[in-house]
C-alpha cells in the first residue's frame, strides 16, 4: 500500500521557519522524484519545489526561490521542504507528490498557516 504521510505543518508568525516532512512507503523511493505541491483557498495548486530521484538537481518557484530548500533521505524514505522567511501568501495546504515512469502519488497535505 503507497502512503505519503506529511507532518510538520502548523501556524507560524511572519517570518519564521517550518519544515515540511513526507514519509514514504510502499514503493520505491530513491527512485522517484519528489516534490511539494501547495494550495491556497480558491487558487489552483501549484508547484513549490521539486527534487530529483538522488537529490541531485533540484527546482523552485520563483515565489520560494532562497527562502525555501527541498531535501531528501533516500535511507529514510523521506523528503523535507525547509520553509524559511515565510509570507502570510505562502497559506496553504502543502502537498507531498511522487512520480515515477508509471505512477504518481499524493499525500494528503498538511495546512500552513502564516499569520500574526
């Protein structure tokens, strides 16, 4: 059974730190690449971070880029998403997606709330 298991999310004031965690299981990690997904009431889900299967190569939004790093153990089964100087417009649900030639998963998101 494949399960993405998010954790780490929670309310935090502007321009503090959180790190997203995703466990995997029930399939073949290291070989999927892993990425964080975000979405925001009334707004299409989007892109935030992606990592390559060996954590080599690693991209961002624009709206992130320096702020938040991305992160893998391959031994853990698990990536991370380093959330730094966070924004009340980085609000959201923040998902964890696996993708291999044949699959894609999804966890079931845990909230990120930035407010004072």
């Amino acid at each position: 059974q494949v399960r993405l298991v998010e954790s780490g999310g929670g309310l935090v004031q502007p321009g503090g730190s959180l790190r997203l965690s995703c466990a995997a299981s029930g399939f073949t990690f290291s070989s999927a690449a892993m990425s964080w997904y975000r979405q925001a009431p009334g707004k299409e889900r989007e892109l935030v971070a992606f990592i390559n299967s060996l954590g080599g190569s690693t991209k961002y939004a624009d709206s992130v880029l320096g702020r938040f790093a991305i992160s893998r153990d391959n031994a853990k089964n698990t990536v991370y998403l380093q959330m730094n100087s966070l924004k009340p417009e980085d609000t959201a649900a923040y998902y964890c997606n696996a993708k291999g030639t044949y699959y894609i998963y999804w966890g079931q998101g845990t909230q990120v709330i930035v407010s004072s």
